[in-house]
C-alpha cells in the first residue's frame, strides 16, 4: 500500500471522528436557531426537534396560511454554529392546522321590511333588515344624530339579501328626519313602499312632513303619510298598497285603546270611541285594496248563547257605524261574533274579563 493511499485513508478518519465530534453541538445550535426563528416570526404555538439533519416542526397552527409560513421559516433558517452560516436541514411537517370556520351564509328576507317607531318620551325603537354590517352601522349612527337626545333601541336589525336596492339605506335616513318633526309616530318600509304615521304638534309640521313624503323620496320608492293634529280633521297623503303597513296602521291607532259599549247592549258609547273609530275609518280608506273583518269578544261571564249573539251585534253595530257614517263600502267590511272564545288573557280577574271584551280589526287582500 503506497504512502499516498496511507494519508488519504488518515485524513478520512479524522474527517469521520471530527464530524462526529461536532455533530451534537451543531445539531442543538441548529434547533435552537429554528425555534428563535419561529419565536420572531410569530409562531408561538410552534415547537421543534432535531434528529440527525432533519427538523420536525410541530404544534397546532390558527390556519392553513400560518402553517405554511412556519414550515418556510423553519426551511430557510441558516445554522449559527456552522462555519458559513448555511443551510444543511431538511424540514419535516408535523403541524396540524385549524379549520376555518364557516362564514355563515346570509338569508334572503322577502317581504324586506323596516321599522322605527317613536314614543312620546323620544325612545326611537329600530327593527327590520338591512343588506350588510355597515348598513346597520350607519343606520344607528344616522339615528342617533337625528333623534339627537333621544334613547335609540336596535330591537331586531337583521342583516338579509333582498334589499330592493342600493337607496334602501338612504330613503330609511331621510324619513327618520320627518319622523324626529313628530311627537310620536312610526316610519315603516315594505319593499319600496313606505308610510310615516303618528301625531304631530300643529297643522304646520304635518304640511311640512307631507311636503317632504311628497317632493324628497326617490322614484321608484313611494311613501304614503297619516299624520294627525289634535283637535284637526285627519289629512292621509297617498295610498297604502302593503298589507302589513296597513295592519299596522290599524293596530297603533288601537294600541292601549278599545271600543266600549253601553252594559250588556251593542250600543257604542263616548266621543273617544268614535274618534277612534273615524280613525281607523281613515287608515282603511288609506289602504283602499284590502277587506276590514270585524271581530267581536266577550269575556266568559253570563250564558254562551248571549255573549255570542252580544259580541255578533257589537262587531254589527261597528260594521254600521263605518260603512254609514265613515263611508267605507259595505263591500269591503264583514262582521262576525265570536262570543267568549279566543281569550287574550284570564277570565278569572275583572281586569283580564275587561281585556277579553273588544272589538278586532284583521286586514284581508280584496279579490
């Protein structure tokens, strides 16, 4: 064997015994550079281990994208204990990655209604859809600087498709402006139909509001207005197509009042009772396509047989009262008694027997 043969052979084995000798320390050098680097970028939930060459990153990554920059940072890590400073590892992945989770899907609402309703004390109460986040957000900041001093409540703002248009938001902003000019009253919307009810101070602000109904409302969206002024006859602008802001016209005008007869007899009595009943004469001659069923109540006390012929004569006597005096066509109006049935609270309490007797008013569209 020549001596050149005997050198190689020697430096070879120091070369082997200086690599192994060396191993350990630049493997630790290299983990740890791998986990500083993984610190720096923002993977704390990333840990790693060394064996031989090859870098296993583990740990549960927030998503599919933190996961692949960890791996990338792991991979271009350079070894502080080597001479060049270079690269000699490989990377395996071992992470797991969390799933996303599912963007929820957004509703499609039809009919697509509003509401905002004010009460004497300025409490503005908001309910309905609106097309995305930012909507509702600037409805409610609108809100809050018109009805300025004024408590707003998001009852139920949802977020829906199916808004009739982009001016949805608009046209709900310019009328809360003309409900803020009321005491009290409602703005609600319908698809492109609207109507602003309620009371007003003086005959000046209702000509003001329905000036406003009238000249500052985009086509093709229509708003119909039935503002009343104390001690003023009722003035309605437009014509109610939707069958829920008519209901609802019905029912504000009857909210915490009721039709009151004289004792055990289908005679109306007191003047309030026929202002509220040429009130709601005006909503439903406002709301022209649809039928007025008359419904009459009793409470359970006396016979079967007489509170059901006395609730048929009272919803009669209402009939007879709207169709002759009011002046709404006998074609649309129907009356029915359904004696004690149906209660809406208890008869065991005069309080509840009291609530029990009243007259209804439910809406039907017209063939």
């Amino acid at each position: 064997m020549g001596r050149w043969l005997i050198g190689l052979i020697a430096l070879l084995l120091i070369g082997l015994v200086y690599g192994l000798l060396t191993a350990g320390p630049r493997i630790e050098a290299m983990e740890g550079d791998i986990r500083n680097a993984l610190a720096a970028d923002g993977h704390d939930w990333a840990s790693v281990e060394m064996s031989g060459n090859v870098a296993t990153v583990s740990g549960t990554a927030p998503d599919a994208a933190a996961k692949a920059a960890a791996l990338r940072t792991a991979e271009e890590t350079t070894c502080s204990a080597c001479k060049n400073k270079h690269t000699w590892h490989e990377v395996r992945d071992g992470v797991t990655a969390r799933q996303a989770a599912a963007t929820p899907a957004i509703p499609t609402q039809s009919p697509y209604t509003f509401s905002a309703r004010k009460t004497e004390d300025g409490t503005v109460v908001l309910d309905g859809y609106v097309p995305d986040a930012a909507t509702k957000t600037r409805i409610l900041a609108d809100a809050r600087e018109i009805f300025d001093g004024g408590t707003i409540v998001d009852r139920t703002i949802r977020i829906a498709k199916g808004a009739p248009d982009e001016q949805w938001a608009d046209v709900i902003d310019e009328h809360f402006r003309e409900l803020n000019l009321l005491d009290s009253g409602r703005f609600q919307m319908d698809g492109m139909e609207g109507n602003l009810s309620g009371q007003a101070a003086s005959l000046d602000v209702r000509e003001r509001i329905n000036a406003m109904v009238t000249n500052d409302t985009p086509a093709p969206y229509r708003i119909s207005a039935s503002i009343k002024v104390p001690n003023t006859a009722s003035d309605s602008v437009g014509e109610v197509s939707s069958q829920s802001i008519c209901q609802n016209l019905l029912n504000d005008l009857r909210e915490g009042k009721k039709i009151f007869f004289e004792q055990g007899e289908a005679v109306i009595r007191g003047d309030e009772n026929f202002d509220l009943l040429r009130d709601m004469a005006e909503a439903a001659n406002q709301c022209p396509r649809f039928r007025v069923a008359i419904n009459g109540y009793t409470s359970s006390e006396g016979d079967d047989s007489y509170n059901q012929r006395l609730s048929e004569q009272r919803a009669g006597a209402v009939l007879a009262y709207l169709n002759g005096e009011a002046g709404i066509d006998r074609s649309r109006l129907s009356a029915t008694g359904y004696g004690e049935s149906d209660p809406i609270a208890s008869n065991d309490t005069a309080e509840g027997r009291e609530r029990n007797r009243r007259i209804e008013f439910i809406l039907s569209r017209s063939e």
